[in-house]
C-alpha cells in the first residue's frame, strides 16, 4: 500500500522521537493525536493526523481497528529512506523526474517544475474530489522532495533539487 500523506519535513531524530511518543498498546486516533502534541511539539491535530499516517507508511506504527500503536522495529536510516521511497507517493515518481532531468541537464529542479512533471499522474479521482487539488499536490510535491533530502535521495541546490550524489537505497 502507498500513502500519499506528507507531513512538514523534520529530521529523522524527530521521526524517532514523534514514534517514541505514540503507545505500545494500541491507542485511539484522538489519545494518540494528543500525545503527539504533547510529547512531540506537533502543532494541531490535522499535523498529528498527518504524522500518524507518515509513520504507518515508514513501518513505525500499525493500525489496527482504528487504534494505532509503535511496531517495536528499530529501521536503521537506509530501512526508513527505503520503506519512504517505495510506500509513499509520489516519492518514486519524483525521483525518477530528478534523475531524468539530471541526464538531460536539467537540474536542479524546482518544486513546481517536478510538480508539472508529475501532475499528469495525479489519478482523475483525486481532481475530481476537490477543487484545489493542484494546491495539495504541489504542496506534496514540495514537502515529499524536502523529505527526500533528508532520507539522502536529493540535494538542494539554490531553490531546486537534484538527484543524490549517494543515495541510501
């Protein structure tokens, strides 16, 4: 499964501590929303949600029943830049319009202009759901390409992005 929530990018020491504060035993959305705010400095319930759903798609939390709950995993770096780029999209898509735009010359690449690359590949139900779906996407867009520099797949140079000279995966 992918999942296409991406949160404000943070470091990865974050990603640890924000899991850290999420229980062992399978809690509630709104108990564990809390304790995100709480113990973690995320700023309202909407990025707590966000975050649940990012540390689903980095395997540090699992859902079940509508409770969620820590997977006892420790992942090195590589393991969290792979289960990133492989479980959320448009993560794969993005770096391939890096490397693609890096052969023929052109990178760095802006935000927007990965965005253009991609857009045709936001599926039609996505559009049709809200009207200012190219606003979200383009926000996904921007936030998935600073997380992929922190997991060690693209550099910034000035105001774009670049493939990693040694990516982790």
């Amino acid at each position: 499964m992918k999942f296409k929530v991406v949160p404000e990018p943070r470091s990865l020491t974050f990603v640890r501590e924000a899991t850290l504060a999420l229980p062992l035993v399978p809690g509630s959305e709104d108990d564990c929303c809390a304790r995100l705010m709480a113990d973690a400095d995320v700023a309202s319930r909407d990025a707590a949600k966000e975050w649940l759903t990012f540390l689903r798609a980095l395997g540090l939390l699992a859902e079940s029943d509508g409770k969620y709950y820590q997977t006892r995993t420790d992942p090195d770096d590589a393991e969290l830049a792979r289960a990133f780029r492989e479980r959320v999209h448009p993560v794969d898509d993005l770096l391939a319009v890096l490397d693609a735009a890096e052969e023929s010359g052109a990178t760095p690449l802006s935000p927007e202009a990965a965005y253009e690359r991609v857009r045709q590949r936001v599926p039609q139900w996505e559009r049709s759901r809200r009207t200012d779906w190219e606003d979200v996407w383009l926000t996904r867009v921007e936030r998935a390409l600073a997380w992929a520099e922190t997991f060690g797949f693209a550099e910034r140079v000035d105001d774009g992005y670049s493939p990693a000279t040694d990516p982790p995966v």
